[in-house]
C-alpha cells in the first residue's frame, strides 16, 4: 500500500459517486465528500462520460481557455451536439452560480437546440435557442473571448428558419451548419 499517496478530491454532483476499496459503494454525502478511514482507502469511480470528455479535451490542456470551453466548440464544429453539452456541463456544474453560470447554460443549451434538431425535435430546439439567448444576453459583447452577438444571430437565424417552416420542416436539411469558436 502506498500511504504517500496524494489525493485531491473535488466538490461531486449528485451523478458521480465514490467507492471504499473495502467496503463498496457509499454515495456523497450532503458536502459532496464522503470519509471515512484513511483516504488513501478512496478511489474515484470515473463513468464513462467522464473518460470520453477527458480524451475529447486532452489537446486543449494547458492552453489560455480551459480546456472543457475548448472541447465544447471542438464537438460543436463537428456537430457532435450532445458531447459538446457534456463537456461544457462538466465546467458549468461545479460553478453554475457563479459569474460564468448563465453564460455556460446557454452555451449549453445552445448546443441542446441542434440535439433536438438531430433528432427532429423542432419545438423543442426552438424553446432551447430562446433560453440560450436570454442567458447569453446577460453578457457584453465580447465575454471569454465569444463573440456573443454572432452566436445571438445564429439563434435568431435557426429559430427564424423553425418557425418560417411552421415547425414541420427541419432547417438542418437545408441550412450550412454554424461554426462558432473564441476569437484566438
């Protein structure tokens, strides 16, 4: 047993547990941290959400943006929509009260408009570019080096071409796909 061993431990959600090496699963308690005996008795139960997100952002380490703001417009230009949520959730979740909260949800739910749209989902998506405006809205101009107003008229456009089709025809079969990244 290695008893040198560092740890460091981060505040959990609810979707993430944590595992005893003898005695089994034990879930967070209400802080988000479960002890109990020596810790380096505890290990971290990684899903596998979690490994795929790690791989995704991996190239963005160590750069100026985090790395998880990076990944999500890395899955979004390449429409992978529903990774693109995951990886940004997993910066979101831990600070969504914070100073960047509502920047991030609408980010996030930026990204979950073009899910519903995949998979023909058209009033939904509709609904989640409104909220991802009123969120973005909340910030200047230029916010974690983002144009807003350019992912502002990206919405206005796809929610325009959802409801120009009265709902029924779904503008990802007729519309370039948007391309959106920080500024370098």
């Amino acid at each position: 047993m290695n008893t040198g061993r560092i740890i460091i431990f981060r505040k959990i959600t609810s979707r993430q547990n944590w595992r005893w090496k003898t005695t089994g699963w034990r879930k967070q308690n209400n802080e988000g941290l479960a002890f109990r005996g020596r810790s380096d008795a505890l290990v971290w139960r990684m899903s596998k959400k979690s490994g795929k997100i790690a791989a995704l952002i991996e190239q963005f380490c160590g750069q100026e943006l985090d790395a998880h703001y990076l990944g999500y417009f890395e899955c979004f230009n390449r429409q992978l929509y529903y990774e693109a949520h995951d990886v940004l959730e997993e910066l979101w979740l831990p600070d969504r009260k914070g100073a960047n909260g509502d920047f991030y949800k609408g980010l996030i739910q930026f990204a979950g408009a073009f899910v519903h749209l995949q998979k023909e989902r058209l009033k939904p998506a509709e609904a989640l570019f409104r909220l991802a405006e009123a969120n973005l809205r909340k910030y200047p101009a230029r916010h974690e080096s983002l144009d807003i107003p350019g992912v502002l008229r990206v919405i206005e456009t796809w929610s325009e071409a959802l409801k120009t089709g009265d709902f029924q025809k779904n503008p990802m079969l007729s519309t370039p796909l948007p391309v959106v990244r920080p500024a370098s």
